[in-house]
C-alpha cells in the first residue's frame, strides 16, 4: 500500500535521503528505526506530503501522491510533538475534525484512554502523556487504511502504551497497512513484522522479522540488528 523508489531529499548542505527504498503491504507493521538523523521523520513526512522530496517516486494504495492531497483521507497520523491550538478545548478539537470529515468513526480509543473526561479542559492545559492519548484517537478516528505513528508510545504510561500496541495489533489485523518510529527494539519485536533500518538517509536493513530472526538463531533483535550493522 506503501510504495517509496530512490528517495532523495537535502535541506541545504545536509541529505536527509539518499535513494530510499521501502515497500509496505497491507495488513503490516513495518518499523523505521536507526539513529536521531538518519532520515526516518523525513521520510514519513515525504510519505504525508509535508516534504517534498527532490526525486523519486511514492505511490500509496497504487497511485503516485506527487502532485495529489486526495489520498491523504486515507491516512491517520500520530507526529511524536502533537501541536493542536493550546486555546481549543478537546470536545472542540474533535467536533472541528468531525465536521471536516465525514467518514465512519472509530472511537475505541476515545473510550479506552477515557478522553472524554477532558473534553472540557483546553489543548494546552493537557500534560504530554495526555496530548498523546488525544493525537492517538485522532489518527485512528477515520478508519484510514494507511497509519503513520511517530514514536506512538513514548510518552505514555505503561497501561496507555498496552492499549495503544495492541489497538496497532487490532488495525494490522482488519487490513490497515501501518509505518511506525521507534528508538525501543522490544517494542519493535513485539509490534511490528518488518524493520527498515535506517542510516545517514539510506534503508540498510530491510528484513521481515521473523526473516532476521530465524537467519541467525539469535532472538535478541537489538544484538541482531548490531550483527547486520557491522556486516555493512
């Protein structure tokens, strides 16, 4: 559903991608992991159409986005900094997206990170775990059948980040085709079936997991990915 062919972009001086390639299919996880740097938020912002790239090709759902905005209805995003307006209430916030929208909800999170509670107060009042919870319901709430999750756990508490793996487990399962970031291997393991791992704007590892797994008989992911690493 995810088709990306030799990616280049540069900001100035600096290359952010070299030739990225990364294909995701429906009914997957695939995770983009590697050092703060290497390129994975360029990359997802490329696929979002928030940067556009210098050359080569992104297809979503087997239509190229270059030049398009329609295909983005088709995609929930979770950014790692969520920076709604601070003066919106939250029942503000959903009602506005609601009304843009007009497709069938998914309002499971909504329930499951009690967000109505704070229906009342505003955006900003909100401390980072709960700006979270929100940008969560708010990726999920249409349906999409593409999700781009930017480090969707990492300021969640322990029972939040449970909810949140498995609603990804959920969505991976009814068809929905999902890129997430992530700096936690065990998480990695746990959640996703593929790993594109990422170095100065190239994808040098691109391996199902259980493919890297099994190769080596390790199943400690982080040693294997250091083992590949060093074979590059």
């Amino acid at each position: 559903m995810i088709e990306i062919k030799g990616l280049h972009k540069t900001f100035g001086k600096s290359c952010a991608l070299d030739g990225a390639d990364l294909d995701c299919g429906r009914g997957s996880v695939c995770a983009l992991m590697g050092p703060n740097g290497s390129g994975k938020t360029t990359l997802m912002k490329s696929i979002l159409g928030l940067v556009l790239p210098d050359s080569g090709i992104i297809k979503v759902n087997g239509k190229e986005i270059k030049g398009s905005y329609e295909y983005r209805h088709d995609i929930g995003y979770m950014p790692q900094n969520v920076n709604y307006p601070h003066n919106l209430r939250v029942s503000e916030l959903f009602e506005i997206l609601s009304e843009l929208r007009s497709a069938e909800k998914d309002e499971e999170l909504i329930r499951e990170f009690r967000i109505p509670g704070i229906f009342g107060k505003k955006f900003g009042q909100l401390s980072g775990g709960m700006k979270q919870r929100v940008s969560a319901a708010i990726a999920f709430l249409f349906r999409p059948s593409v999700l781009i999750l930017d480090e969707p756990t990492s300021s969640l508490d322990p029972l939040s980040a449970e909810i949140m793996k498995e609603k990804i487990r959920k969505s991976r399962q009814e068809g929905c085709c999902i890129v997430i970031s992530s700096h936690h291997v065990s998480e990695v393991s746990e959640m996703a079936d593929r790993l594109a791992f990422m170095l100065d704007g190239k994808i040098v590892i691109d391996r199902g997991i259980a493919e890297l797994k099994n190769g080596t008989g390790e199943i400690r992911l982080g040693k294997i990915i250091a083992e590949r690493l060093n074979m590059n």
